[in-house]
C-alpha cells in the first residue's frame, strides 16, 4: 500500500504566498516578466492535415528566436526546426481573452506530408534581457490523412475544455477580468492566445489536482497544486485542463502499448464530424467537460451506425456554442437564463448550460451513459478527501475485465488513484449487492453499471468551520438553480450525495464504454498494471483485435 504524506508541502511559500496562491494567482499577461523578458505564441487553429500552413503569431522582447517542433507520442520526435526567425513586441488588447491579441503573424511554415498524426510541441527560445534563455512551449495537433483505418484507434483532445480553463489574459469561464469592476468569468473565451503556462509542457514533479495526502483529523483541505504553481510560475489551472496533464499521457500510453493512434481537436466533431466513420474506436479521455450541440451529434451517429466509444474521462458538463468558425467560445453557464441570448428569441435547447437543465433535453447520459451533475468532486478539496481512490467494482465478471483477477469488492486503481478529481454518474439502486440505474435516472434501455464509487457536489463537513472550507455550497447552489429551478435546502440535499460509475451498453449498432473519472490516465502516466489492462482489454475488443 502506498504510504501518503500527512501534511501539505508547503514549496518554500510563506503564509502570505500560500494564502494569494490559493485566491489570486489566477492568470498569465503580456509584460509579467519585464525584467527578464518574454516570448509567447498561438496559432492560426489547433489542428491541421498535411500539407497546411500554419501562421504562428509571436510577441517578443527579443529580435529573434529558434523554433524546435517535436512528435509527444511514444517517442519524442523533432520533425523541424530553425533559427534567427524575426520577431517582435506587439501590443495586446486588454480583453484579449475575450477578443483574441490579434498579432501579426511572424512566421509560416508548412505541415509535412509525413507527419504522423499527434501532438506536435513547440517550443520558442529567444534571449531574454539578462542573457539568460527564455522560452514558450505551443502545441499543434496533426490530423489523420482522410480515409478507412481499420485497426487504429482515433482519440479526440478535450479541446474545448483547453479553452474554457485557458488563463492566458486574464479570463477564462472560471476567473476574469471582464465586467465593470474587473472581477467577472467571461461567457466568451477566444482561441487567438497562447496558452496558460502548463497546459502544453509540465516537469515530472508537478502536482495532480487530487490531494495526495492522507489528512489527520479535522485538516481544513487545500488546493496544494495551486501552491505549486505559484511557487513554478504556472497557470493556477494547469492541472484542470491542457495536454500536458491529461491527453498526451494516453496517446503516448496507447502508443507505448502498441496501438496505432491518430489524433484530432474537438473541432472536427464540430465541422467535420464523418471524420469519426473512418475509425472502429474512438476515444475521450480527461478532463472532458465542454462541447456543443453539433459535437454531441457527431458522436451519437457514429455510435448509431456501429462505432464504438471508449470514454477514459470525467465531467461530462456544459453545452457551449462555437463562433468565428470556431475562434470564439461561449458558454454563460449559471449567467445563462439572464444573459444567453438564445433566451430572447433563439432555439433554447442551444442554451449554454448544464447538459440535464430542461431546456436542452438532452442528458449527458443519452450519449455517455453518465451524467456529470449526478457526481462531480471526489478526492479534491473537502469532496471525499479521503475516499475510495480507485473504482469499488460490483461486476468483475465483465469482459472489460478479463485476465485482471479483479474480485467483486476490489478497488480498481486505488494505488494510482484514478477515481478523481471530477467523476460522471448516474442515480442508481442497489438489489441483491448490485447496482442498477433507477428508473428515474435517464440511462440508456440495458446499460450495465460496473463500478460506483462515492462523490459530492458540495463541500461539508460537521466540524470545520465554514471559513475553513474554501469552495462551500457556491457551485451547488447554481447547479440547483440550473437543474431544479429553484435554491433551497431539498434541492442542494439532492446534490450533496453523488457518484462515480464505470458503465457499459450498446446503442444502435454501436457500443459505448464510459470510465467516468477525470482522473483514469493517472493509471497509465503510474503504469498501474490494472488501470492498463483494463484499458488494453476495451480498445482490443473495440478494434476487434485478438
């Protein structure tokens, strides 16, 4: 068993820095680093098919830089690079992350038509003020070449949850600088910005979200990785969202393991769903909470027509809406009712709010089989700080679990604690030792629960004192206003008391597959030999693979 710390490190912060660490430190902006300089990039799109040109947008206190770009599969491997390339400082709007910065594009270059599909990193470094090195790290990702591919697996980065959480300026859907006194979240995020730093590049070291520690009576949580961030000079939401914390750990597993793997943004749901027929088995892994109508649309006719989906994520959240072909997204969550303008007139099932508010229709459950308002936290902050960790299992007779030894009762990846930091399920009812969704719970006709761990939406504790709890009931209290209509103490009961499934069934002439754990690909970047297994057994069958 693994022997956890029982206190917080502390990174060499003081009081004074863990405290505006924990409430402050929320963003990264042009001219944070005056004395030491900087260099910061975006791209034209986050993905591109061989043979495309890609504009990358540079703001530089130095005169040039080098550009290196490497492969993050499996192997790292550089496919460009080149040096003395001109740069410049330019401008930045204040509301940049709203209205995207706007840069001249400093460089072009072209996608190589043997470029494999993938991640692709970049990395800038120019010379900083005092002579030392600077850097920025970019990523790219390289779309597959059109046609049938039997045998390989297509995973599809969390790309609009990327850009909900993306610090860079100032505002994302979480923290803002927008609004008349500077203090709001912006309903609209652009995509013409770098990224947080963190969200393409992370050292080994750096903290996961769940806390990793084993808390001594009446310990008031923390958010421990916002403290590390600090201390490194990181985006406070570095571990919620990027590549760096989430999707490149499995497609470099899948690789690793032997899978033929291609990779495409969220977008192409989005603008060129027939994409997905080309493949036998797709995947979502992650932090995967934001996507829109038509995202949905994608997935639900290629599970119809005999796809099969193999979901390694959790927080399957909010409906959003793409704009600009794509440079805009928007999403007014709990703002909604009073600011979304599809209530003045529009199509409300377009609303952006929580997937099982009653004006969308549509639950998460009827794609995923899960729901994210019937779960949530688990193992972060005061949401079971101390529970399961792994997957308590009630079925291990299932294929997805052959060869794994599992007993009924088994904790499926405790010891690499994988059921966190956000988790999807379902209501549900225990008979005879084994869990069923409800017949209230809106699951798909013959959906099959595996695993049901515990969750809560809401922070709460009989003896902490409130202030000690720094999330409280806030989020709840929108959740129960965007599901229920209504705030009051029957309603936030309801969402106190959650959970996390791994669930099972087939649609149409497809099949679905949905370990709803944000963190499942801990697992794998732990090699925790049950997490792979598991993981190995659902994409073999899913490619019919022997």
């Amino acid at each position: 068993m693994t022997k956890l710390p029982t206190s917080y490190p502390d990174f060499d912060l003081t009081p004074e820095e863990k405290l505006f660490a924990q409430r402050n430190h929320m963003y990264e902006w042009a001219g944070m680093d005056g004395p030491r300089g900087e260099i910061w990039c975006y791209t034209d799109r986050f993905s591109y098919g061989p043979g495309d040109r890609v504009l990358l947008q540079v703001s530089s206190t130095a005169p040039r830089f080098t550009m290196e770009i490497v492969r993050d599969g499996a192997n790292e491997t550089k496919v460009f690079e080149k040096s003395g390339i001109a740069a410049k400082w330019q401008d930045t709007p204040d509301q940049c992350s709203v209205e995207g910065c706007g840069w001249e594009t400093a460089f072009e270059f072209e996608i190589g038509a043997d470029w494999p599909s993938g991640g692709y990193r970049v990395k800038l470094t120019a010379e900083g003020r005092n002579g030392r090195p600077i850097h920025y790290y970019h990523i790219l990702i390289v779309l597959p070449k059109p046609g049938r591919k039997p045998g390989r697996v297509l995973q599809v980065a969390a790309t609009g949850t990327w850009r909900a959480y993306n610090t860079w300026g100032g505002s994302n859907h979480y923290n803002g600088i927008t609004g008349p006194n500077r203090n709001l979240w912006s309903p609209i995020v652009s995509t013409q910005r770098p990224w947080g730093r963190g969200f393409v590049v992370l050292p080994p070291s750096a903290p996961r979200v769940p806390l990793e520690i084993m808390m001594p009576p009446k310990t008031a949580p923390r958010s421990w990785h916002y403290d590390w961030a600090y201390a490194t000079g990181h985006s406070q939401k570095y571990g919620s969202a990027g590549w760096a914390s989430y999707d490149r750990h499995f497609f470099r597993f899948a690789e690793r393991a032997g899978y033929g793997i291609d990779l495409i943004s969220q977008d192409e749901l989005h603008f060129s769903p027939d994409i997905l027929l080309d493949y036998d088995c797709v995947t979502f892994v992650g932090h995967d909470e934001y996507w829109t109508w038509e995202m949905r649309d994608a997935v639900d006719t290629y599970v119809d027509q005999g796809g099969h989906v193999a979901r390694f994520a959790g927080n399957f959240g909010w409906q959003t809406r793409l704009e600009d072909e794509g440079r805009r997204q928007v999403c007014y969550k709990s703002r909604a009712r009073a600011e979304d303008p599809v209530y003045r007139g529009g199509d409300v099932s377009r609303a952006t709010v929580l997937w099982e508010s009653p004006e969308t229709g549509r639950p998460g459950a009827l794609t995923f089989g899960l729901n994210s308002s019937n779960g949530i936290y688990a193992g972060w902050m005061g949401c079971a700080p101390r529970g399961a960790r792994g997957f308590p299992i009630y079925r291990p007779e299932h294929w997805a679990f052959a060869n794994t030894g599992l007993f009924y009762g088994d904790v499926l990846g405790a010891e690499s604690h994988i059921f966190a930091y956000e988790v999807d399920g379902l209501d549900y009812e225990i008979r005879n030792g084994l869990p069923y969704p409800s017949a209230t719970s809106g699951a798909p006709d013959g959906l099959e629960i595996l695993s049901v761990g515990m969750a809560t939406q809401i922070e709460w504790n009989a003896d902490l004192a409130p202030e000690d709890l720094r999330m409280g009931d806030r989020e709840a209290r929108e959740s129960a206003e965007m599901l229920f209509g209504e705030v009051n103490d029957a309603n936030l009961e309801k969402l106190k008391r959650g959970n996390g499934m791994i669930a099972n069934f087939k649609r149409g002439k497809g099949e679905v597959f949905h370990a709803g754990s944000c963190e499942w690909v801990a697992g794998l970047l732990r090699h925790d030999p049950m997490v792979e297994l598991v993981t190995c057994n659902v994409l073999t069958r899913y490619l019919d693979r022997p």
